[in-house]
C-alpha cells in the first residue's frame, strides 16, 4: 500500500528503542519523542532548537541508563549530543 503525499509516514521500526516498558524513544528526521513512564507523558525535542540554520537529521538515539543517553546528528561534521536527564534536555 502506498501513501499518498500528504499522508504521515511511520518512523521505521528501527527509529523505535526501548531500555524497559516505560523507557521508549522513536526518532523521525529532525524531531524526537522521549517517554519515561510507559507513554502517559513523552518529551518533545526537535533540532530546530539546536541551529535552526543547519539541515542536520538525527541518526540514532541510544541510552546506556534511564537518564545517560547519546544523540548524533547525521551530516559532516556529525554533532553528538548527550542528555542526563532522560531526553529532557541535549546538550
């Protein structure tokens, strides 16, 4: 089945990570959603807010704990950015 243009597209299945069933995270281009309590709340963060300037993508997202997590936005030179709050906040 094909999707029209102007239809949403699923992020692929590996964009979808999960440390337990209430830690999840999914990734889509330049915009991420982060939950720690199972879905009932996701926060929102999009690379508008790093340099809304460059074209830069996320790559991957992976956490080592609930709160220790590593991104990196794809283009060269990559930027990888890190969190120690659960996905709050980049840095």
């Amino acid at each position: 089945m094909y999707n029209r243009w102007d239809e949403p597209l699923p992020p692929p299945c590996e964009n979808i990570k999960s440390r337990n069933p209430n830690h999840l995270w999914v990734w889509m281009d330049t915009e991420a959603a982060i939950t720690t309590d199972g879905g009932k709340t996701w926060t929102l963060w999009s690379i508008e807010r790093l340099k809304p300037e460059n074209r830069y993508f996320i790559s991957s997202i992976e956490f080592k704990d609930e709160a220790h997590g590593t991104m990196i936005l794809g283009r060269d030179p990559k930027i990888t950015l890190h969190s120690n709050d659960g996905g709050k906040t980049w840095l």
